[in-house]
C-alpha cells in the first residue's frame, strides 16, 4: 500500500465517523496571532502543545527553517493576508535548535538532486539564467540570528503596519521548551513612521 492509498483510506474513515467535528471553528484566529515556524517532523505536534494552542487559535506558516528569505515571497504573503485578511494582530517567528538547516551548504544538495535524476544541464542552465543556487541553498549558522533576521525582513516590509507586533522564540524540538529571542511588544510604535530598536 503506497502512502497516498493508506491516507485516503484513513480519510474514509474520518469523514465517515464524523470525527473532523471536534476540529471544526472559522477561518479566522481565535488568538490573532500568525506564526512562522520550520517544517521540521519533530515540531507538527510538538509546537502547538508547547504553546497551548488548539485548532483555530492561530495562522500556521511553515518552511525549511522559519525563514523569510524574501520581501516578496510567499511567505511575506501569507503573513501579510493573515493580518490584513484574517484578522492576525501579531507575528511571531519560531525557529529550533538542532535544526537541519543550520550549516547547509549547496553542494551536496545539488549533488542529491543529481542523483535523483536531475541533470547538470539543468543546474547549469539556473546558473547561467543568473540564479544564485549556491546562495538560494544555504542555510544559516545560528538559529537566534536568523529569527532576527526575519523578524527584521517582517517589520520593514513596505507593507507591514509598524502597529503589529513581531515577536521572535526558538524552541527545543525535544522538551519544548520555548527561549524569546525578540519581544515584539517593546517594538511596537503608533506613529507611521517606522522605529525599530532591534
């Protein structure tokens, strides 16, 4: 049984006994509060437990690594409809420690890519179209940075209220445990122009 057949034969199931009931609230957070966290296995549970969140309390944004990596982006996207659509009133970043993105390096991910088929020609073609893959395929060297990082690329978006707190944490995928990074409170100012004292 392949892992697509072995899903929906579960979701028969579900759908059948009613048991997506329990799951059930609107679109918009119960908490007004949009996260970015990593993709990272040991987190899908994990994370929302740690913070004591249950279905519909927030707006769940995940990527390799907790990363706004660009001002248009998908991501700055869904933060942005989360807040201005959704009714998030704050952000907060979460990266972890341990995580795989934390010295990843280009190569040998191009080098995976080669062995799963994909051809140098290719490779070669991105590179020469002028796309940076030794840049757009590392990873960071320390967690706390790159969270403020983000929170930076979040906050000085040309299209973010500087009236939203963005806050930043790391957490411990084993324990839980949650470290703050950056208090997006003390951040926070109601004027239109924007003051950071990050």
């Amino acid at each position: 049984m392949t892992v697509i057949s072995s899903v929906l034969n579960y979701n028969k199931t579900f759908v059948n006994q009613n048991m997506y009931e329990e799951f059930q609230t609107t679109k918009y957070p119960d908490r007004k509060f949009v996260i970015l966290t990593c993709m990272d296995t040991r987190l899908l549970e994990l994370l929302p437990k740690a913070m004591g969140l249950r279905n519909g309390d927030v707006k769940m944004i995940k990527n390799a690594g907790a990363v706004v990596s660009h001002p248009f982006g998908s991501i700055m996207r869904s933060i942005l409809v989360a807040v201005y659509e959704l009714k998030a009133e704050e952000v907060c970043v979460i990266g972890h420690h341990e995580c795989g993105m934390v010295g990843l390096k280009s190569t040998p991910l191009l080098e995976a890519a080669k062995q799963k088929g994909v051809n140098e020609e290719r490779i070669n073609t991105l590179t020469n179209a002028g796309i940076d893959l030794s840049k757009w395929l590392t990873g960071f060297q320390c967690v706390e940075e790159s969270v403020k990082n983000s929170i930076e690329m979040i906050k000085n978006h040309p299209l973010m209220s500087n009236q939203i707190a963005v806050h930043g944490m790391v957490i411990h995928p084993s324990t839980g445990k949650l470290d703050l990074v950056v208090d997006g409170y003390s951040t926070v100012h109601s004027s239109n122009n924007k003051i950071y004292s990050m």
